[in-house]
C-alpha cells in the first residue's frame, strides 16, 4: 500500500481558499493514499490571550505549561481537527480524526530543549502505524492531531513537524509532504526542485537558505535521515501538481 503524509500548519488552515484546495486533493487522491496532519498554532494563541495566557515560545517551539496545554488539546484534537474532517466528510471523503493519544497512534517523552525547558512538549520515541494502515486499507483518510501520549501517560503537545515526521516514519510512507505558504526553497530567484541533504545544510551555512525556511528544512532532514524517501517543501499549488502526477516545490532526499 502506498501512502503519503501530509502536513499543514495552521497559519495555511486560517486561508480559506487554501482550505478549499487542499480538500479538493485529498478527496481525489487514492494512490497514494494521504495521511494528513495538522498544526493550529495561531487559534492556539488566539485562544490563549483572553484566558491570560501569554504564548512563549523557544526556538521555535511552543513552550506549554498545565493550562496552555489544555488549550492546545482543546484547539488541535477539538476545533481544527472536527472542522477539517467536516470538510472533508462534506466533500465525499471518508475521513476519521484522531491524535495521537487515541490507539497509541503517537508515544512520546517529554522533550529536553538546551535552550530551555519546554514544559509539556513531548519527543517522539514510538508510533504504532498498525491501525493507520487498517484505516488506509478500509479506504478511509485519517486526519491527525499532534496532540500524543506520553509514556508516563500524560498527554503532551508535540510539534507537528515532529509528528508528521513519525507517522512518515512508522508508515514507511514514500513521500512526506510539508505544506506551506511558500512555493519551496529558494536560489537566486528560482525554486530549487531537488536537494541533497549535504547541500541542504551547506546553504544553511552559507545563509541561502534563511529565516523561517530554515525549520522546514531541518523537518525535511530529519525525515530522510529517519528514512523517509523524499521530504518536499511546497505551497499548495505544488501538492495540486504532486496529487496530478507532477513534481511541484522541493525534495529534500538523502544522497
């Protein structure tokens, strides 16, 4: 069975007409078959505030106390979860929606951060893919909050990268495709359609690639390295011409 990992941040999830797209790709695509997981940072935040909740954040990273974390899990297995299966469900797809608690899809610990403590942030360590795999077989479209459990058996945020990244992983997905609002990284000017892992971190270094495409390209890294096939960065007209049979964005590969 081929299968396919999609994730979406929540800034994309705020565009109403990137929404419109992507559910017209998932509900046409069979082959591969999608898995798509998703963020909601921005509601998490908005959310936050009038609860007297200041969001913080270290390198990126959502720092998450007892209370935050409640928001978070209100936010990404409640609201944004439902109302993408909705969508999709009104489109004709069979999706389901789940976190990464439900089934022990996603086992984390808690994440151990040099620059600081993360308080309720997990680490992945496990998936178990086994029930994902009996949903894509039944022909149904699993959509994933980050939300997972820990060993300890608390739940934990988890950034949505990291957990993309494991469900790729544990699937043995061909592709892990991490949706955003650029079209992929760039090089005087042009969009560079392939990329080694080695060029990749040289461009880092040399400051080609920078500011907020430096995470993404890390994700996309790490990914490979786990085994991934091809990590692709792309905007969503680049998962249009990936859904058609195309190349769209840039794939980050290992060699």
């Amino acid at each position: 069975m081929n299968s396919l990992v999609i994730k979406v941040g929540g800034n994309e999830l705020d565009d109403t007409r990137f929404v419109e797209r992507l559910i017209t790709v998932l509900v046409g695509m069979k082959d591969p078959q999608p898995v798509l997981v998703h963020g909601g940072g921005k509601e998490i935040a908005a959310l936050q505030k009038p609860l007297g909740l200041v969001p913080a954040f270290v390198e990126g990273l959502r720092v998450t106390d007892a209370d935050s974390l409640r928001v978070a899990e209100m936010v990404l297995s409640g609201s944004v979860n439902k109302r993408l299966v909705a969508k999709l469900v009104a489109a004709g797809a069979g999706a389901i929606g789940l976190s990464g608690v439900d089934l022990g899809l996603i086992r984390v610990e808690k994440m151990q951060h040099p620059a600081g403590d993360l308080g309720l942030v997990g680490a992945v360590k496990e998936t178990n893919t086994a029930p994902l795999q009996a949903l894509l077989a039944a022909g149904m479209l699993p959509v994933i909050s980050p939300i997972s459990l820990g060993r300890d058996g608390r739940t934990y945020n988890v950034n949505a990268d990291h957990a993309a990244l494991g469900i790729a992983r544990g699937l043995g997905a061909q592709s892990l495709l991490l949706v955003t609002n650029v079209k992929g990284v760039m090089s005087n000017g042009a969009v560079l359609p392939r990329l080694g892992a080695g060029e990749a971190q040289a461009l880092i270094a040399d400051g080609t690639i920078s500011g907020g495409m430096v995470p993404k390209v890390r994700s996309a890294l790490e990914a490979v390295a786990a085994g991934v096939p091809e990590a692709v960065i792309c905007d969503v007209a680049g998962l249009e011409a990936f859904a058609a049979g195309g190349r769209g964005g840039t794939a980050v590969v290992a060699g």
